[in-house]
C-alpha cells in the first residue's frame, strides 16, 4: 500500500527525521521507562500509516453502537451466565471474576454506574480472494492500488479494562504532525487526542458521585514500562479539572482501604468516588487470595468503578464470540442500521464445547490452523495460538473440557505497507509492516439509563510483519518487552489513504 512518501527515504532525509523525531518525542513525553527507572523514547513507526478512509469512518461510526451493546450485555446477567458457563467450569481466571459478580449481586449493588473506558480493535483485511497478490504469514501482501471494494473492516476485539496507550497515541500524533510540516507536505493529519476523551469519563464519573471531597484512584501496577502513559491520563484528568485528587496505588496497597457499613471506600482517609483499574485484568495481578478479597470489597463499595466486574466480564473473547450468534446482536441494539454497522465488522468465531459445533471448530483449528486464531480468556496480548501452535494445542486437549475456555475465531488478513520501525534502543529499520486501529470511547450508565456514550479518539499500533502478535505488552517483564516487543506507535495519514483510494 502507498505511503504518504515514497520508500526508502534518501540517507540525508531519514537522518534529519530521526534527529528531529528524537528531541520532540522526549519533549513531548512520548516516553517509557525502563528497569533502571530510566526513559526512553517509546518505539514508533517515523511516517503515518496509510489506512483506508472508508474503513476507518466506518471504525468510527460504530464505535458508539458497540459501547451501548456491550453496556447492555453487561447489564444481563442471565446472558452472561449462560454465554460463560463453559468456561466458568474450567479457568479459575474466569471464575474467581464471576464469583464476585454473583457475591455483589447476591449482597445487593451499592453503585449502579459503571465507567467504561474502552476500546474497539480492528484491522483492514484484504479480501486476497479477488486477488494475484501473495499471502503469507497471514497478511494479504498488496503493492500499489488497493481498490477499496476488496477491503473491510475486522473487528479484533473490543477492550473493557484497563485500555491504554491512550496517552502516548496523543503525542505520536503530534510528532507525525511536526515530521510532515518539517518535510513540508501537503498532508492533513487527523486530529487525536485520546487521553482528554478518556480523562473526560474520569471526570464525569468523579462528578456523577457527587462528592468535592472525594478521590479517585487509579489502581496501578510497578514496576511498568508504561507509567508516563498513565501519567499522561492523569494529568489530562488535572487539566480538564484540577480539584480532583488522584492517588495512585496497587492492589496490595488497597488491601488497607477500608469499607465502612454504608458501603463507602475509604482510602488514606479520603473517600473514594471512583477506583480505575489500569491492573488486575489478568490472572498476573491476582498474586494471593488477599488480592482476590481486595478486589471484592473495592466491587462491593459505592465507589464508581471503572470497570465494575460484570463490564470487565462482558469484553471477555467467549462473549465476544457469542455476541457474533445469529439474533443477539438484535436483542439489545434495536436500530437496525446499528444491528449492521456492528455485525458487518465481525469475523467468524466459534466455540470449541463440547457439541456438534465444537467438534466442527475442533476440526477447523486442526486441518486449518493457518486460517484461524485460538483466544484464551485473557487480556493484554501474548496469549493468543498461531498456526501449528494451534494444531497442536487442539490435538491433545480434544478431549478435555479444558477445550471450553477457548474460541477459534476466523484470521484477519490485513494490508502491509512499508515503514521505518524506530525502536526503543534507538535502532532504526524499513520493514513491511501491518497495522490495527482502535478506536476509544467513554460509555457510563446504570443498568437501565446511558448517561455518557463518546466515541474520542484513535490508536494505530503497527507489527512488523511475520509476528502473529506483540508479545511485549504483558509489561511483567522489562528484558522480555525489549526481546518481543513487535508493537509501534503510529498514526494514519489521509493522504496515504486518499491516494489509496484514489488511484
Ligand atoms: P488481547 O486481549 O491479548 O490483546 P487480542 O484479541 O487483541 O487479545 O489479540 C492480540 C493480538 O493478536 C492482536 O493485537 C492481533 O495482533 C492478533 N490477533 C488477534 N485476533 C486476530 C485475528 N482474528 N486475526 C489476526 N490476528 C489476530
Ligand atoms: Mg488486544
């Protein structure tokens, strides 16, 4: 696919670029931090994307129709019982989630809002049906024109918890701006600044619970990489209302928050209004049962959760697959305009029970493991089966209902187009490289009423291609995240999509 100059840059140009990149992405905080506590430019790709105009407006367009699905299906508790009960029987993950969900319910919900700060994942795939291109490594491999016809937008997934990146996609669009106007092109960059959109539920939700005094609390997770993006969100939060205190702690430091009778979270003597959980979305963070009681008292307060537990639950893979049913879509979107917007953007996904359709997906994962993607119940990349891995994953727990906790979903093939990779140690590459676009949103609601439904900003991550996924964003682990870590940075330029759909 074109980009919006062309490939490779002369040696003088790429140099200037890269010095100019260096100082204004330090300036800019587009930053992460390493195990020596030192920063580093986080790796970005040096020129925009070229994404497909179309696709993209679509990705925008329903992004308000998927927060109100999902707010609703978070809100039916009989769908997500049924839609997780095969899973419930065999990942503990899953299950320790669930039972505080029923624990809550059973003792009665003190805070009916929930704040969702989320994101929608997608990918522009390349029908290579239609086409003569090669497809390898699971990327549609196109030169030149790509008529939009054979292009469609994929949903990947859409995020409940702990959704970030917001931060550093604010600030990477701001450096693909000043590297276009020092190149002096012609290019109109979109706008994104995620990290206000997002800041601004914060600031709702702490306003929804009507208390100046009250704090909100990001519950955080150290030693990480990404702590100047969380930075980023909490001085968005300070700009758009500088009166709201936040305290940043873990979730073994909120083992000493104390839930008082009429079910007020107090912390360090401050009462809490809102608890952000940029941790505990994975079995990672659950370290004792101490951390699991933790978890419980913060979902049985009154503090505003973002997520509450049945959000968190509503964006696991098995409901996500579910919701791609015949008919489900329909229960809780009654526009059908919307109905359309959102199914047009599933792929196939199927679940692996113990049924005449689970043998059939069972069947399909092994015979054809390079056409699909095998998704455990878990968030924040790496965990996902490629290709053989799946084959063989499939062939020795076929008969196990160890199978149940997984969904076979359809792989998307996106487009690839060059870029310069410019990665942490500062190493500079022109690769072929592939990209998904997220979009963020704010949905906060009760059960029966939409209170804040935005859709606020972008976020393009760019592999090199060849990696099934970016294993780096697991965070535990400084010395793996420099070893794996396949994700970029970037931002999307319309002139590279224009001159795509124009040519
Ligand atoms: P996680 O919650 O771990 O982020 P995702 O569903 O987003 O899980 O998958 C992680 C990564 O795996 C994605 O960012 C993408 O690169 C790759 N991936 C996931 N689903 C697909 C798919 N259907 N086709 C191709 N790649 C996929
Ligand atoms: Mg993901």
């Amino acid at each position: 696919m074109d980009t919006i100059v062309p490939l490779p840059l002369e040696t003088g140009t790429l140099a200037f670029l890269l010095d100019q990149a260096k100082d204004f992405a330090i300036v800019h905080g587009l930053v992460i931090c390493d195990t020596a506590d030192q920063q580093q430019v986080a790796s970005h790709v040096l020129l925009p994307s070229p994404i497909i105009r179309k696709r993209y407006i679509e990705a925008v367009e329903v992004a308000k129709d998927f927060n109100e699905l999902y707010h609703k299906v978070a809100n039916d508790y009989n769908f997500l019982r049924d839609a997780l009960k095969s899973v419930l029987a065999v990942d503990s993950f899953t299950k320790g989630l669930w039972n505080i969900y029923e624990t809550v319910r059973n003792e009665g919900i003190a805070q009916p809002i929930n704040l969702g700060i989320v994101r929608s994942d997608y990918m522009v795939e390349y029908d290579h049906k239609d086409s003569q291109n090669n497809v390898e490594n699971g990327v549609a491999d196109v030169n030149g024109d790509v008529n939009d016809s054979n292009t469609r937008l994929r949903q990947v997934e859409y995020n409940t918890i702990a959704t970030g990146a917001a931060g550093l996609s604010t600030q990477v669009a701001k450096l693909h701006r000043y590297l276009a106007s020092e190149m002096e092109l012609e290019v109109k960059l979109l706008e994104n600044n995620p990290v206000s959109g997002t800041a601004s539920g914060i600031v709702e939700a702490w306003q929804m619970y009507g208390n100046e005094r009250a704090v909100v609390v990001f519950v955080i997770y150290s030693p990480n990489p990404q702590v100047y993006d969380r930075r980023w969100l909490e001085y968005a939060v300070y700009e758009l209302n500088s009166r709201i205190k936040i305290i940043s702690c873990t979730i073994h430091d909120m083992s000493e928050a104390v839930l008082t009778k009429d079910k007020k979270l107090f912390m360090k003597d401050r009462e809490v209004g809102v608890v952000y959980f940029r941790s505990v979305g994975s079995p990672r963070h659950f370290t004792s049962n101490e951390v699991w009681e933790t978890r419980l008292n913060i979902e049985r307060s009154m503090a505003i959760k973002c997520p509450n537990i049945n959000f968190q639950l509503s964006g696991t893979k098995k409901v996500q697959q579910e919701l791609t049913k015949p008919g489900v879509v329909e229960r809780y979107i009654k526009d059908p305009n919307a109905v359309q917007r959102i199914r047009a953007t599933f792929a196939q996904q199927f679940n692996l029970e113990q049924n005449e359709e689970g043998d059939n997906a069972l069947r399909l994962g092994i015979e054809k493991p390079e056409g699909f993607v095998l998704k455990p119940q878990r968030e924040g990349g790496g965990n996902n089966f490629f290709g053989d891995d799946i084959k063989e994953l499939l062939s020795k727990i076929k008969d196990s209902d160890e199978r149940t906790q997984y969904v076979l979903m359809e792989r998307i093939r996106p487009l690839v187009f060059k870029n310069y990779v410019v990665w942490e140690d500062k190493s500079v590459a022109l690769c072929d490289m592939v990209s998904e676009l997220g979009i963020y949103g704010v949905i906060m609601g009760t059960p029966d009423r939409i209170i804040m439904n935005t859709e606020c900003g972008h976020l393009v991550r760019t592999k090199t291609l060849g990696t099934n996924e970016e294993k780096g964003r697991r965070f535990i682990d400084i010395d793996e995240i420099k070893q794996h870590v396949q994700l970029h940075l970037a931002t999307m330029s319309e002139n590279g999509f224009s001159l795509v759909s124009q040519s």
